[in-house]
C-alpha cells in the first residue's frame, strides 16, 4: 500500500531546512505512519546542504530542488535586489512541478506544506490540486500586522509620516510609525502579495502557542484580520517547535565555561545568524559590557570576518575580562547555552527562533532587533508579553554603551527584571502544556494531522501541465 506522505519545502538556508525538519519530527510523533519529503531548494553553484547530521526521524527523506538562474523577469526588478530570497523560489517552479508529479504517482501525496517565503509555489500546487498550507516561521503577531500591511497603505496620509502617529491593528499592540519596520515601503508590497496568498491557501501553520500569542491568536482564528474575509484558512499554532537536532559541537567550549560559573549569573550575547556589527558598534558592546559588571558569553560577528577578536574589540579587553566574559568569533551552539543554568538572560536580535528558545528555557531577554520583521518582535515581547526590555537605539540604529550596560544591569538587578524573569519562568511551563498531550499545541496538531488522514485526495493533472 503506498504510504501517506506530507512534502514540506524549506526556504534556501540551513535555518529554515532546521524549521522543516523539526516540523516533519513532530508530525511524526504525533503521526508515525506518515512519510515525509523534504524539498531543499538549491540555487546554482552551491553545494548541497549536509542533511545526514541533521539528527531526524527515519520517515523523512530530502530532495534537492534545483533552481534555474532568474533572468532579467519582470519580478526580480521589481522587488530590488535586497529582496532576491522571496521571489528566488520562483525560478524552481518548473522542476517543483516536476518532482511533485513524480511523487504523486509513488505515493499517496496528502498536502505539501511550504515555507511561507516560497509563496509562489502555489502557482504550480493550484495547478497539480495539491493541498497546500504554509509554514509562517514567525510570530502570530507579526502575521497579524503582514495582514494589515493593504489597509496601511491605503490610509496612508502625511500623518503616516509623523514618527508619532499611532496604528490600531488587530491583534498587535498599539504601535508608533517609529516601531515599525525599518523601512517598510520596500518590503511592503511583497509581503501584500504574500498576505494575499497565505490568506487563500488551505491552512496555515504558526510556530506559536495560544498562552503566548492569546489576542493574535484569537484575531486570527476569527479570520477578521485576513485580507479576504471570505473562508479564511484554519489556522494551526502547534508551537513551540525549536531546533535541537542539528548535531552542532561546541568548539569553542561555552558550555564547560558555563560549568565554571554561578547559577542564573551570565548574560548571553547572540544576534542570529546574519547579525554582523561595524567595529564601533563592537566597541561601544565591548565597554558597555565592562560598565555593566555583570558575567557574560558574547557571540562576535562583524563586518570584517578575517579580523581577529583583538582587533575588533578594544585594546587589553580580553584580558581584563576574563574572570567574568567569554567572548567566541561568529557561531556558538545557542539553544544549548540558553539551557545550561548559568544563564540567566539573553541580549538578542529577536529573531523568532531565538525567542522561542529563550521562552523554552525560561531567560528573559533585552531586545535589539537588527533586520526583518524584529522591530515588530521587539514591540511584542516588551509592550504585549512583557518578557523582554526594550534596548533604544539612535536613529542610525546604533546603541551606546551606557544604553547597553544599564539595560543587561536592569535585566539582572532590578524589580523589572525580576519581574519579567517571573513572567519567562512562567511561560515556560505554558510551553510545555501547550505542547503536551490535551495542550492547545497537541490539539492543533491533533486537527492537521487528522485532515490529512482523512481526506481522500483525487489529483486532477492537466495533461500537459503549466509548463
Ligand atoms: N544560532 C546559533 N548560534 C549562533 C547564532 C544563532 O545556534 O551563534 C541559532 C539560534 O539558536 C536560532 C537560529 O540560529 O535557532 C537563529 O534563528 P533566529 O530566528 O533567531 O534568527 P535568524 O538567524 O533567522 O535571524
């Protein structure tokens, strides 16, 4: 009998082939008679990504999707070329088609569930009747705002403009023309597109829990927040999915460091896997940390990758440090360190993987949102949840070293401070609930998984395809 099988198709880089193979591990928990193929889309001239560490469940299998070059389409010019990654998948549309095809005639395709920034899959899916959900790897929150972004446009006016003016969005707090996005006009008209496509597809899948997200959650679910009001598609917030499977080592030893130091006392510093700082910035880190007194584990990325530790930081800092710091160059394995005891808070970027580890372990966080949707982040986790403190930037984004260091200080020594660790420790445990059996992780899940054990799913291919 051929076996049921879900195809999820990752977005290009190794964290979202992470986000993919998590969410096939849970699929199979909850399900282990499904079979699951992952699709990683591959551009020219890059090696295929190594999936033989990734520490999965023997009923995933990967697929290499290549992706043809984009030529000058009309598209591409369109959406600047910032902004490649959203529209790239496009130009593998052709062989999706064809791999699609292929797996639906040896096996019993049920759904694909994609990656939301390879949006444009489904103009091959609508065509092969595939099911098709999407995986939207951030917040619901955030995806509430990405379903008002039409509704911004058209009321923008000059007051828009005012860095003071307030926005009403359903189910995201109150929020200020300053808190949005960097520069929202380039990326806006993409994610319309992208709000519009979610918001017509047959389920959308959130790395969220209801005890986090309530009021997103809740707007979504009522369906009052998507652009087409008509059906709205079920919304399913199986979260929290982190990535503990990417059989990374610790080649720097931060955690037999940790071992060495007291409980709930180190602040880990890590910014993501694109957070790159100039050398002033680096700097300015390196003295608030200083000021701050506090015990620290700084993950360094720069701008100047072939520059050493000591030239980036300033002069004799590594020495003066370290009783108390531990500085690593660009990677260190984080959700072990969140875990480890020692730690007791987290400067992050606010990327939402980093969130959600930081909720998994209960470290409560100062936010500085660096790129994407982590300015909305930041206003969430500090205005709405009350996890986090928020860390104000200048205008140019950059942070002094007074702002840093009595910020970590506030984290670590203050009633605030103790008072979001209290409010952490306690979602952490929500955490666990939502995801344990007759939690409301367990249960949305429960209701995905079920529609694809029981739709009995006819293929209608067109003889001669789309293409
Ligand atoms: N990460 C890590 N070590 C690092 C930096 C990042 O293990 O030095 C991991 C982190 O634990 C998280 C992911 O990389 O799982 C980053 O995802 P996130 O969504 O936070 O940010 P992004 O990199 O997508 O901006």
């Amino acid at each position: 009998m051929m076996k049921n099988t879900i195809v999820l198709y990752s977005s290009i880089g190794r964290g979202h082939v992470f986000s993919m193979v998590e969410l096939g591990n849970l699929i199979l928990t909850h399900n282990p008679s499904f079979s699951i193929i992952i699709l990683i889309p591959t551009p020219p001239n890059t090696a295929n990504i190594d999936t033989t560490t990734f520490g999965c469940n023997s009923s995933i299998t990967f697929h290499h999707l290549t992706i043809t070059p984009p030529g000058s389409s009309a598209d591409t010019n369109t959406i600047g070329p910032h902004l490649p990654i959203f529209d790239i998948t496009r130009h593998g549309n052709h062989n999706l088609h064809h791999v699609l095809q292929y797996i639906s005639k040896t096996s019993n395709l049920k759904a694909i569930v994609v990656d939301f920034m390879n949006y444009s899959a489904t103009e091959v899916t609508s065509t092969l009747d595939i099911p098709t959900l999407f995986y939207y790897t951030s917040g619901a929150s955030t995806f509430c705002y990405l379903n008002h972004l039409q509704t911004i446009k058209e009321n923008r006016t000059k007051s828009t403009n005012d860095k003071q003016a307030y926005l009403e969005i359903p189910g995201f707090p109150t929020i200020s023309a300053q808190e949005l996005l960097h520069d929202p006009r380039h990326i806006e008209d993409i994610f319309i597109k992208i709000s519009a496509t979610l918001s017509d597809c047959d389920g959308i899948i959130i790395n969220t829990f209801n005890a986090f997200e309530e009021r997103a959650i809740k707007t979504l679910e009522e369906g009052s927040c998507f652009p087409q009001e008509k059906n709205p598609p079920p919304v399913f917030c199986i979260g929290p999915v982190i990535s503990m499977s990417r059989g990374e080592k610790d080649e720097h030893g931060c955690l037999s460091w940790l071992d060495s130091q007291p409980s709930q006392n180190v602040v880990l510093l890590s910014f993501g896997s694109l957070g790159r700082f100039k050398k002033n910035q680096l700097k300015e880190i390196a003295i608030g940390l200083e000021k701050s007194e506090r015990r620290f584990l700084w993950v360094v990325r720069s701008e100047f990758d072939e520059e050493s530790l000591e030239e980036l930081l300033p002069e004799g800092f590594l020495e003066r440090i370290k009783e108390k710091g531990m500085v690593v160059k660009n990677w260190a394995p984080q959700a072990a360190i969140l875990s480890h005891d020692s730690v007791g808070g987290f400067v992050t970027h606010c990327g939402w993987n980093s969130v959600l580890e930081a909720v998994c372990e209960g470290v409560p966080m100062v936010a500085w949102p660096l790129y994407a949707e982590q300015k909305l982040n930041r206003v969430v986790l500090v205005k709405e949840m009350k996890v986090a403190l928020a860390l104000e930037e200048c205008e140019d984004g950059f942070v002094s070293a007074t702002e840093l260091g009595e910020r970590v200080k506030e984290l670590m020594n203050s009633e605030k401070g103790k008072e979001i660790r209290e409010r952490i420790l306690n979602m952490k445990v929500s955490a666990v609930e939502a995801r344990a059996e007759g939690g409301s992780s367990y249960g949305a899940l429960n209701r995905m998984t079920k529609t694809w054990e029981e739709k009995e799913h006819l293929h209608h291919f067109s003889p001669n395809g789309i293409f």
